[in-house]
C-alpha cells in the first residue's frame, strides 16, 4: 500500500538569488512537499508518532528557506537533507521550490526546482 503526505502551497518570503538586489529585496516563494512513508500504525491507533508530522516538516522548510542562498538548488538540497534526517522512515521524496515573479527580462509566472529522492 502506499502512503503519502503533501504539504502543498507553502508561501513564504525569502531572500535567494544571484543579484545583490534580491538579498536587499526579496522575494516570493512556493514550496511543496512530497512525502512517502507508511503510516498505518498511525492510521489504526491514531498515534501522530507513527506518521510525518507535517507541522515539523513546515517548521524545517520555514527553517532552510529563512537561511539566504545563491541557488534554490541549495535551498532545495538542505530541505531535503534535512527532512531525510529528521524522519528516517522516507521511502520517497520530492522538494519543489519555486520562485514567484523571478527577476527575468520577460514575463515569467515561475522557475521552479524540483528534488527527487
């Protein structure tokens, strides 16, 4: 059986990028997270503990994009580091960054990262 958790939508403001202007300035973020564990212990005793909490997994994304990078890579890579740590019980991860609006000469919605683990 598989067993996922998305925490989808995360916004956030932060201050990645290449420019000297987006460390003064800053920017819109969107993270979403993908996670496959199992859970049925949780679900049959309705016992957090036996599951993600996805209120840590906020609070370690909150965490890592708060920490200024060049690179949503970066970003991205710490996330997952990070989540992988915190909760060994991950078969499957997914980390999606995306910056809103980026500073392109043209009209971009987004440019995204994503990291598959």
């Amino acid at each position: 059986m598989k067993h996922q958790i998305d925490l989808e939508n995360i916004r956030l403001y932060a201050y990645h990028g290449c420019l000297n202007e987006e460390a003064l300035v800053g920017s819109n973020y969107r993270v979403d997270i993908t996670l496959e564990t199992d859970f049925t212990l949780a679900a049959q005793h309705d016992d957090l503990t036996q599951t993600i909490d996805y209120c840590i997994v906020f609070e370690i994304v909150k965490a890592e994009m708060a920490i200024r990078a060049k690179l949503l890579e970066n970003v991205a890579q710490r996330i997952s580091l990070k989540l992988r740590e915190k909760f060994h019980h991950i078969h499957f991860l997914r980390v999606k960054i995306t910056k809103l609006n980026p500073p392109m000469n043209g009209n971009v919605q987004g440019v995204s990262v994503i990291i598959e683990s």
